[in-house]
C-alpha cells in the first residue's frame, strides 16, 4: 500500500510565522495550539488568536476571522 493510499492528503505546510511561534516553545505550548495552527493552514482563511490564561489550561488557540490568514495574535485572559 503507498502513502497515497494511507494518507489521501499531505499534511498542510505551516506558514512562516507559524513555525517561528512554535521555535522555542515548550511541548506543552506546542501540543495545545499545533492542531489550531495546522487547522487555520488547512483552510487558509483566518488567523490564529493564542489566549495565555494563568490558570491550569494555559495556552489556548482558536481560528479568528479577524486576523489575516498566516498571522497569529497573542492574549492574556
């Protein structure tokens, strides 16, 4: 069986600001906004607002139509 028959699709190639938020992230951060980010490249039609909430759940990440495609905004709640 080849890959194109386990995965029908590639995985979506992150933009640049992207990968330069995940750059020194700890696993933690990485494991919690990654699905969001690969999300928005997959769609390719909003950016991504990272909320930093002090309590237990930490980072956050959500699709939002009010920033450009590509861009990510960071939040403290």
């Amino acid at each position: 069986m080849g890959a194109s028959e386990v995965y029908p699709f590639a995985m979506p190639q992150l933009p640049a600001r992207y990968e330069q938020y995940l750059n020194g992230q700890s696993q933690r951060v990485i494991d919690a906004v990654r699905p969001v980010l690969l999300q928005s490249a997959a769609d390719q039609r909003h950016g991504v607002r990272i909320v930093y909430n002090a309590g237990p759940t930490g980072h956050q990440a959500h699709l939002d139509e009010s920033i450009p495609y590509g861009e990510i905004v960071e939040d403290i709640d």
